[in-house]
C-alpha cells in the first residue's frame, strides 16, 4: 500500500529513514500501523487531508464606533 509520510521523520527497519512528504509502498501491516498512529496518510493520486469545513464569519461591527453613535447611545439611557 502507498502511503505518504506526515511525522517529521521515520526510522524503518528495511527502508531507513522516511522523511516527511515522502511516499513510499509498505506492505499492507506496516502502513496500518503507521496510518493508526497518524504518521503516515494513504496515497492515492493526490494526497487528501481531511479538514473540517471553513467556518461561516459572523457580520460584525467594522472599526471603532463614531462620537456621533456613541451620543445617541447616551441621549437613548436619559
């Protein structure tokens, strides 16, 4: 199976020293292990990072408020 190697650095007992990015073909034991402990993700064309969805920004307020915004406030509490 290929995977692609997320952790910064891997030491195997047959292949040396995976670094990150790199893909290599494991057999199918070895690369679940290191699926399981999110060292390694599995290749396909592309590798595929699973990210949640970009979160939705609330309309805000832009800036500071203006003094003429700031006197209705005040004139509204008397």
């Amino acid at each position: 199976m290929k995977v692609s190697i997320t952790a910064k650095a891997i030491l195997d007992d047959k292949l040396g020293k995976l670094t990150k990015d790199q893909v290599v073909d494991l057999p199918d034991h070895k690369a679940n292990f290191y699926l399981t402990r999110g060292e390694a993700v599995q290749y396909q064309t592309k590798v595929v990072y699973q990210s949640p969805a970009p979160t939705v920004n609330v309309d805000k307020p832009k800036g500071r408020k203006t003094l003429k915004s700031l006197l209705s406030q005040t004139s509204e509490l008397e």
